[in-house]
C-alpha cells in the first residue's frame, strides 16, 4: 500500500489474494489493511493537509501537478489497461479506453484548480462581505470494482484541484490498476506532497468501514451498491460527514416509433453488454413502441450475436468475464427469480461453458413493470425488454423504478425529445445516444441513484466550504 509517502505491508501483515476472474488464477496478493494502517493513513493526510507545501501551494501549482499526472497515465495506458482487463475481466479496449477517459479528468480539472472563486455580497451599511472557498480537508474514496481506475480517478481530480488529501480504497477484488497508477505517479515525481494522495487495500468491512466513519476525515466519497452506501452513509452520519453516493441504476432506453432502429440497436447493445453490464449506469431495460417491437429485438440480438466473448487480452473479443464467479452467481440467482414473474428468454440466459465467471449475453422481453427483472438491478449482460403504446405510458414505465441515473431517449420529434427529458425522474437524459459522458458533464443520480454530482464544476462544491467574511468599514 501506499501511505505516507511510503510503499508497505498491513500492520499485521495480513495479504488477499487476486484472481483474474477469466481463468480463475491468483495473479497477485496485496496488503489487507487494518485499523491502525487507516489511523495512520488518516494521520498522514491531515499532516499533509495542513503542511505548508500543499495549504500554501498557488492553486494553479496544483494545476500543474495533474497535468504531469494525466500525462503519465496516458503515458502508462496500455499496461495499466492490460492490468485493468487482467484484474477485472474486461476487454482490453474497454479498459484502455477508461484509462484514458481517467486522464481526459485530470486534464479538466487541471485547469480548474485556479478557478475556485468566492464572491463578494452587498449588504447594508458601511460593511464589504465576501466569501472563501476552502478545502473541504481529508477525504476518503472508496472505490468499486467496475471501473476500478477510472472511478477512482473521477474523485481524485477534483479533491486534488480543491486542495483537499486523498486516501482511496480500491475494491478488494480489483486493487491492481489503483495501485499500479500510484506507483507510477510516484515514480514519476509529479510535485505532490508526502501524504497527499494515499492508496489502502483491503477489505470494504474493516477498511472501508473505519474510513467512512473516522472522525479525521471531512468528506466520504462512494461508488457502489445501494446497501453499501445506505452503510457508509450511516457511518459517516455518527461525525457529520458530508458524503459523494454514486449507487445503483436501472436505465431506461425509451425508444418510439420514429427512431432509427439501426443506429439504436447498435448503441443498446453497448449500454448493457459493454463491461458484461456491470455498470451502474446500464440501459438494462428496453421500453420500445409496439409498432416496432420485434423488429428491434431482432436487430438487437443480431447485433449482440456478432460480439465474441472471452478473457478481455484476446483479440476480437466483445464481452469479457465478469469479475467473479460469486458476482456471476447471483446474476443468475436474479434472472431465474425474476423469470418466475413472467417474461421470455430470446437469447441466452446461461454462464458460459468455460473457465472463468462468463456469462452469455442475454435477452429477455414480455417482462412487466412488476417484475423483479423490471426493478432490481442486476448488475450483469441482460436485457429487459416491455412494448408501450402511447408517450404517456413510457414516461410512466420509464420512472417506475427506485433509480434514477441514466436514461435514453430515442425519437425524431424534436417536442417529444425535450417533453421527456424534462419529466424523466432521473439526473442524465441522453437523447438519440447510449451511453455518453464527459468530465466537464455531471454524472448525478436521483432517488436511489445516489446524492451529490460526480464530474463538472459541480463536483468541486463538494471538495470545498464556504466561508463567509464580514468587515465593518
């Protein structure tokens, strides 16, 4: 692990093991963390925080400091994402590409370190009155196993722009990428500070845990499932910890009968295959126009039928392993029980035959509202699909869950398109296009999607408070 500007073992020694979810093979061990390594780690970073090389640091210092960052994780792409598609399971493309998208945030925020202004407020009398934005302080992120670098560094951009510390937690099962990226920033002697940036491994219960809830840490930020954030939430509560919650999803592709159904299949597909749908904010549901019901399911599984699937360094494939096989075991323990409710398997439905924790593709439709496939998140490559009739009836089907991410809408009417994205109970509409972000956009759920903004100018109003000055003249 990397804590106080140094590499080194857990306090007890204590080691996990690693596996590569494609084979099954132990690839790796790493350190599991204990409390006093999170004590320590949380030490260090209020040392640092408070240290004058980084308090007193010119913001647009800092701002320099990620752009050294960003170049030598793009530098470092192609072996962090053959680690990332080694440690995850996923495509090596995928992977590389996330990487990137990492680095594409550290440039943005990279030129947003000097930007965080206060202002000044008219008030009565013979009084000026302004406001400071400062650094929130310590902060602690706790990382999934999805997106493993990628995630990570979506938060520590802009807690590192805002002159925050940083100490994040990679997921048990995928800490490789993380660690590999921390390596190579420290090699690289970007300008940060001893203590600054801090990376723990270990488990989520006993790391994770203790984080959420340390009384020396200012701001929580999460990537996860919904129980996992109701837990950190309730941890930070007991200190009055603001908390960042990007939890589930469960998105909506709303597709009427004036789209155009080629463009659309394509881009389905990749909402809720890519990553083997392991991804928050997957279209996992399908609400299509009776009129051209059947004639998208079929282009959809004509299309996901062309996707080869295997371990994620192999050339040509599409969909790789998900990222164990306990993850792939409870797919399918949901798929089966929501098939009990009704609904029609039209393509896959199994694991895979092979060595390692892959599942086929599938496809799913006739599936209703009330169905468990229709609300929960599954978290994996199945598609859910239901026929509508009328707008009203879409808009309808389309809020019928706890989630509010992601949806799309996919229509020629340019009304249509504007009428629903504004009644859509969710944080991101994209229209006629599936999945799509960028950093300078926020990433921001409703419900229980989660609280906060991730990405965007927004993000930073987390990574800081605000002081208000007052001065009789």
């Amino acid at each position: 692990m990397w804590v106080a500007g140094e590499w080194c073992a857990a306090s007890d020694d204590a080691t996990g093991e690693v596996l590569n979810p494609a084979t099954g093979e132990t690839i790796a061990s790493v350190p599991r963390a204990t409390i006093a390594d999170v004590d320590r780690a949380v030490d260090a970073s209020r040392t640092a925080l408070n240290a004058p090389e980084w308090k007193a640091m010119d913001p647009a210092q800092r701002g320099r400091i990620l752009n050294k960052m960003a170049a030598v994780t793009y530098q470092h792409a192609k072996s962090l994402a053959k680690l990332e598609s080694e440690n995850n399971g996923k495509t090596f493309r995928e992977a590389l590409s996330e990487i990137r998208y990492g680095a594409w945030t550290l440039e943005y925020y990279a030129g947003m370190s000097d930007k965080i202004e206060g202002s000044t407020i008219p008030v009565p009398g013979p009084r000026l009155n302004y406001t400071l934005r400062q650094p929130l302080g310590v902060t602690a992120h706790i990382v999934p196993w999805n997106f493993p670098l990628q995630l990570a560094l979506r938060s520590i951009a802009p807690a590192l722009a805002a002159g925050c510390t940083v100490i994040a937690k990679p997921a048990s099962w995928t800490p490789l990428s993380l660690l590999s990226w921390a390596r190579v920033i420290d090699e690289a002697d970007v300008g940060l500070p001893t203590g600054v940036l801090q990376v723990l491994t270990g488990s989520g219960a006993i790391a994770g845990d203790a984080l959420a809830g340390h009384p020396g840490v200012d701001g929580v930020v999460l990537t996860g499932g919904v129980p996992t954030g109701q837990a950190v939430m309730a941890k930070a509560s007991e200190n009055l910890t603001p908390v960042t919650l990007e939890l589930g999803g469960k998105g909506a592709n709303v597709v009427f009968s004036d789209a155009n159904l080629r463009y659309a299949a394509k881009a389905i597909c990749f909402g809720i295959f890519m990553n083997a749908g392991q991804m928050c904010w997957a279209g996992s549901r399908l609400l299509v126009h009776h009129d051209i019901h059947d004639a998208l399911v079929e282009a959809v599984c004509a299309e996901v039928s062309k996707w080869p699937v295997g371990p994620g360094l192999e050339d040509g494939v599409r969909m790789g392993s998900l990222v164990h096989q306990r993850h792939r075991e409870d797919v399918l323990e949901k798929l089966a029980r929501g098939l009990k409710d009704g609904g029609k398997v039209v393509l896959g439905g199994n694991a895979l035959d092979r060595e390692g924790a892959f599942m086929e593709a599938t496809v799913v439709t006739g599936v209703l509202p009330t169905n468990s496939l229709f609300q929960e998140e599954l978290f994996g490559p199945v598609l859910t699909v239901t026929p509508f009739e009328t707008d009203e009836e879409a808009l309808k089907m389309a809020n019928d869950t706890p989630f509010g991410l992601l949806n799309g809408v996919w229509t020629n009417d340019l009304g249509r398109a504007h009428r629903m994205a504004r009644d859509l109970e969710c944080g991101m509409v994209s229209i006629n296009e599936y999945p799509i972000t960028f950093p300078q956009t926020a990433f921001t759920g409703w419900k229980h999607s989660g609280i906060g903004v991730e990405q965007s100018q927004d993000a930073l109003r987390f990574y800081t408070k605000v002081k208000n000055v007052n001065v009789k003249l």
